[in-house]
C-alpha cells in the first residue's frame, strides 16, 4: 500500500521556518567557530566565571538549535531562539562589568560581538516584521555602545563605523529571513487556492462521468429492454427476461456501489460497469472483455477498477494524444485483471511528474485501497503507455 | 518553481525587487561611509575611490533581473571585480596597523559573492573567495601582517551560511511543491470519490424510482398484456427524455408528457444547454410553458428544446397539429 506522507496548513511556512532556523544556527556554529581563538585570547581581560557561563549558554544554543530544527515543534524552537536573544543581551549589557581591563589592549572588539547575527536573525524568526527591525536596531545600537565601553570609552569613530556595519550586514539576512517567510505563507495560500479548484473541477469531473455511466447504462439496459419487451413475441419472450435480469443486476450493482463496498455483484456487472465508463469517455476505446460467467465480486472491488480505469483511460486521452487505445478486463475465480494500453507518447515513468499525479494517486493510490488490489505502470518515451490493474481474491 | 519546474531562489527572495534595492542602496552607502572615514589609512584614495565603484557595480549586477543561475558572463565579471578589488586594496592598507574598516573590501565583496550563490552560482562564488583569500595569504606573506588574514574566518563563515541556505531553501521549496501536490492530489481523488458517490446514489434511485417496477415486471416472465406493453413504450419515451433532456427532469413535466403520449400526442423533450447552469427558475418556466402546450393537446407532435447558453431565449416550443405549425419562444 502506498503511505502518503502526512501533510498539514501551512506546509509551506512551516519547512521555510525551519530551514530558517537550520541557518541561524548554522550561523550561530559558524561565528562561534571563527572566533574561538579570539574567545580564548579575550578570556584575560574579563572576568572567568562570567566569561565561561557566557561562552557555554552562547556556544551551546546554536548546537541545541541545530539538533531540533528539523523536527521539534516550531513554539520551542521559537522559544529557544528567544533564550538566544535574551542570553545575548544580558552578556552584551554585563560585559563592561565583567570586562578586567579599562580598555582591551589590541583595540579588537568583545568576542560576543560577533555573535550578533545569530541574535538578530533568531529575533526577525519570532518576532512580526517590525518587532524584528526594532530589535535589530535594539541589539546593534547594544553593540556598539559595548564597543564603545570595551575600547574605553575615548573615541566614537570606530563604534559608529562599526553599528553601521552591523546594521547593514544583518539587515541582509533579515531581510531574507522575512521575505521567505512570506513567501512561505503566499505559497500555503497559492496552494490551498490551487487545491480547491483542483477539487472542485475533479468533482465536477466525477460527476460527469458517474452521468454518462448512468446514462449509458440507462440506454443499453433499460431502453433496450423496454422496448424488446414492447415488440416482443412469443419466440422472443425468453431474451426478454433474460435482457431485465440483467438491466435489474446492474442496477442493483449500481445502487450497491454507492451503500454498502462489502456486499457481492455478479462479475458480468463489472464488466458492464467498465464497458460503460469507457464508452462514457471515448467511443474510440477498444474494449475486451470474456464473459464471465457465475462469478462474484465485491462491489469495493467493482468501484475500484472502475475509477482506476476510467482514470488511466482519461490520462491516456490527455497526454497519449492520437492513438490506439485498448482495454481489456477478464474477471476469473482468482481476482481480476484489466489491462489498459495506448501506443501514445509514453513518458518517463522512473520520473513521474506532478502532472502524473493522477497516475499516482486515482490509480495506484486508489488501487491500494482494496484488499489485495495493486496496480503497475509501464511507460517508455515514445512507445506508449501500459497500465495493469490487479485484484487478487483473498481466500474465501 | 518558476515555469520551467525548477525552485528559483531569486523568485522566493525577490533579490531583483524594490527591498532588495533598498538593501543595495544601504550596502553601497555603508561602505562608502566606511570607506571615506578611512580614506587617510590608505596609500592611495584613488584606488580606493575606484574599488569601491567596482564593488558598487558588481552589487547591482548581482541583483540586476536574470534567469538563474545568472549568467556566466555577469558571474565571471562579479569574480574579476573580487578579484581585481582585493588585489588593488590589500596593498593599499598600510600592515601592521590597527585593524580597521580600511579592509571593508573583504566584508563587501564576500556579500556580493552570497548574493552571487543565491543566484545559483554557488561554485564561482567560492572560487572568488578562493581567489579573495589567495590574494590576501600572499598579501599576509608580502607584508607579515596578519590583519587582513585575522578577517577571512568571519568571511567564510558568511558564505557558507549562505551556501547551505540557498541549497536548503532550493530542496525545501522543491519538497514543498511536492507535498502541495500531493494534498491537492489527495483532496481532489477524495472528492471525486464522494462527488461520484453522491451522483451514484441519485442515478441509482432515479432509475430504480422511474424503471425498477416495469423491470421486475418484464423479469418475472409472465405474458405481457397490450395495456403493459404500451405502458413500456410510454416509459421508454420518458427514460429517454431523461437522457435526452436531463434539464427538464422534473417530475411534473414527465408526468404531463406522459399524460399527453397515452393520448396519442408525439413528444421529444431536447436539451442543446450542453448542460450549461439553466437555472431552477429557469428550467421551471420552460417546463410551465411545455406542460401549457401538452394539456391542450390530445393529438399532433410536440418538440420542446432548451436552447444553448446566450441564444436570447430559453427554450422553443413546437407544435405541429396536423395542419399548421406554430412555435414559442420561452424566456
């Protein structure tokens, strides 16, 4: 059976988020790397216990991060990326307290400093747009006040150089960070307006072939045995009979098939229903069928091969273009197999694409469903197109 | 997904758009800025006026509008700028001094080489940094200064996120059309099968409501009278005016044509709407103005026809009495 991956609202927005937070904490374990050495090197000049507490909390939430994104649900995600904030600012605002020099020697900026874009990228992934630029201000005009302090507090030239710098370097990355979050949510949109139309004109579709099967059905069961029974003779009366039994079975299968998948039909019924929805869709379909004769099969079974059939003969009908098309259906005491083929364009089957859905889904998908149901698919570019629907009978 | 099936970054990031030239504009003025604050670092203002208007250039480049990946030649020029860059202002800092933004070269032309990768062009952007950092390795071994190779690890760090940004964005946003596929796939077979469902049941009591009993009659094998037999060419008519006409199924128009047959009156109900929406209302006035015509009529032809969408009427109706015909127009 075909498992289908569980999909839910918002699919869009929620993988965008977490590739989102998969690249702060990627950028988190970048800059954490890059300036080990100057972490160590700074350790001097700052008090160790605080330095230390800092440089784990910082160094280990992007780890913590990283190992969560993919799976765990975005609220703690969210959460974590707020204890990164929270962590950053606390140890961008008591770094002048724990710094043990007036001044750091070689004029190089606190290490945290450069752990900046971690902060303002994990405040643009939880906070509204505006939040997310009013923190970025936040946390660089943070920073460069920081600077300011760590260099003693004489001169502003590098500070100012350095916010601006800031500012314009993380303001890239929220700006990617909010625009693919849009686009996220404007795909979850886009989707769900494609899904509807999809599903109403699929509908539509199925309506409109229930239809044409009722109708035909209608002509070459009930008219024709209306009328043979008006015209009929004594030499004829036993045809006649025979022609209502058989326009009573099928509407019996029909109206089976819309109430209870378990209950049996005759296996001429199936054939009669596939007869029909072929024709329903093209007069040009060749159709096979033997006769079977005292055979029955659930109408779950009937339903099946039905739509499953219709949908590869109206797939044929949409990509095969002109071509010879045939199906051929023989029910035996051991299941069912219908066969549906075209020498149309074929395509690649190794690499369905999603106009192919169809094949995947009304057909294999569909197929699945039964009780020993299953369905496979030969196509070659060029040389047409192959589809087997099998239904083996379980064991009485 | 751009109409050719592939993700495009470019697309998702709207890198071509206003915001982006927002960004671009604050790039370049950034680093002017900080380039100009530092001119008097430098041996040459020139060189640096020059660079920066390269780096300028190449920004826009970068996010002028294209197909990704961009192309070739554009990505070629963005990495001779690099280069060109890096060559011209490393030698044009003076080593051995404090670090400073003298060297905003090496943190501009690494964004331009991001922006480079998003647009597809991941591997010239790290051969332009290859060639970034060459450059400077030699410049470090020139000069013995190693303030501009102290730089590079945030550099690679920047471009790296961004690599494995854009290749999770592009398989990402590749999965996603998958998946929204898939739920519209699974949504639409789910609801055929319970609009198919839904038709079935009607067909099904229809037909059994308009032809089970007259089956099962004709089933059981007994002789048929002349009454029964003439009642099953009347149902006939009627099973196939339903085909014929789906439109004007209503019950109380089958039952007046009905009436009007077992009179001896010929009627053929037509619908040519094609199954275009004629609304309730609408199919209730032709049906009025038919069943007006068949009660007053005990012999003769009557032809009804719902007429396609946009004909001006809804319906005409003919009737031929033997000696004149006259016609109505309905709607």
């Amino acid at each position: 059976m075909t498992v289908l991956e569980t999909t839910s609202p918002g699919t869009a927005t929620t993988r965008m988020t977490r590739v989102l937070f998969v690249g702060t904490s990627l950028t988190g374990l970048a800059f954490s790397a890059t300036n080990f050495s100057h972490a160590i090197d700074q350790a001097r000049f700052v008090d160790l216990a605080w330095d230390t507490v800092v440089a784990t909390a910082l160094w280990s939430v992007p780890i913590v991060l990283l190992l969560l994104s993919w799976w765990a649900p975005l609220a703690t995600l969210r959460a974590v990326a707020v204890a990164y904030m929270g962590i950053f600012l606390l140890a961008v605002l008591t770094w002048p307290f724990a710094q043990l020099v007036p001044r750091i020697p070689d004029g190089t900026q606190p290490w945290i400093i450069n752990l900046l874009p971690m902060a303002v990228f994990a405040g643009a992934l939880v906070l509204p747009a505006v939040g997310a630029w009013i923190s970025l201000a936040v946390l660089c005009l943070a920073v460069g006040a920081l600077r300011f302090l760590a260099d003693g507090g004489t001169s502003l030239s590098i500070p100012v150089q350095d916010t601006l710098f800031n500012a314009m370097y993380v303001s890239l990355f929220v700006a990617i960070i909010l625009v693919t979050l849009r686009a996220g949510r404007q795909r979850d949109i886009e989707a769900d307006r494609t899904a509807n139309d999809t599903i109403i004109a699929a509908a539509a579709e199925a309506q409109n072939l229930e239809r044409a099967t009722a109708a035909l059905l209608t002509h070459d069961e009930v008219i024709a045995t209306l009328i043979t029974a008006a015209r009929s003779t004594d030499a004829t009366a036993a045809m006649v009979t025979g022609y209502a039994t058989r326009a009573l079975q099928r509407l019996d299968a029909l109206a089976a098939t819309s109430d209870d998948p378990t209950s049996l039909v005759p296996a001429h019924a199936l054939v009669s229903l596939l007869r029909e929805t072929v024709g329903a869709l093209a007069d040009t379909v060749r159709f096979h069928a033997p006769e079977p004769a005292g055979i029955l099969v659930p109408t779950s079974v009937l339903r099946a091969l039905s739509d499953a059939t219709a949908e590869a003969v109206r797939n044929s009908l949409r990509h095969a273009g002109d071509s010879e098309r045939r199906v051929t259906a023989v029910v035996t005491d051991t299941g069912a197999i219908v066969e549906i083929v075209d020498d149309g364009a074929g395509f690649d089957s190794s690499s369905v694409t999603s106009e192919r859905f169809g094949i995947r889904f009304s057909i294999v998908h569909r197929m699945s469903l039964v009780e020993g149901g299953s369905a496979e698919l030969d196509s070659t570019p060029g040389k047409g197109t192959r589809i087997v629907l099998h239904w083996m009978r379980g064991p009485q | 997904m751009n109409n050719t099936g592939t993700v495009s970054v470019t697309e998702i990031l709207r890198i071509t758009g206003s915001g982006a030239r927002t960004l671009l504009a604050t790039f370049v003025i950034v680093h002017l800025v900080l380039a100009v604050a530092t001119i008097t670092e430098v041996y040459s203002p020139l060189v640096t006026i020059v660079a920066i208007v390269l780096v300028a250039a190449a920004a826009v480049v970068v996010t002028l509008p294209a197909a990704e990946p961009l192309p070739l030649g554009r990505s070629l020029a963005i990495v001779a700028v690099v280069a060109a860059t890096t060559l011209a202002m490393d030698w044009n800092i003076e080593p051995g001094s404090a670090p400073t933004y003298s060297s905003w070269h090496l943190g501009a032309n690494t964004l331009v080489l991001l922006f480079l990768g998003l647009r597809g062009r991941s591997g010239l952007a790290w051969i332009g940094f290859t060639i970034m950092a060459a450059i400077t390795v030699v410049w470090t071994i020139d000069t013995g200064s190693t303030n501009l190779l102290g730089l590079l690890p945030n550099q690679i760090g920047t471009l790296l996120v961004g690599t494995l940004f854009a290749i999770g964005l592009r398989r990402t946003s590749r999965r996603i059309t998958e998946l929204h596929a898939e739920q519209a796939a699974i949504a639409s077979v789910e609801s055929a099968a319970r609009a198919a469902a839904e038709e079935r049941t009607r067909q099904a009591a229809h037909l059994n409501e308009v032809a089970r009993s007259a089956l099962e009659r004709i089933a059981d094998g007994a002789p048929f009278s002349d009454a029964e037999r003439e009642s099953w060419i009347r149902l006939e008519a009627t099973v196939r005016d339903s085909l014929r006409a789906p439109a004007l199924n209503i019950l109380k128009l089958t039952e007046a044509a009905d009436n009007a047959r077992s009179r001896g009156v010929e009627v053929t109900l037509l619908d040519d709407s094609e199954g275009a929406a004629t609304s309730e209302t609408d199919r209730e006035t032709i049906a009025a103005a038919i069943i007006e015509q068949l009660d007053e009529m005990d012999s003769g032809r009557l032809i009804g026809r719902v007429l396609p969408k946009g004909r001006g009427q809804l319906a005409t109706i003919l009737v031929d009495d033997g000696e004149s015909t006259t016609r109505t127009d309905v709607g």
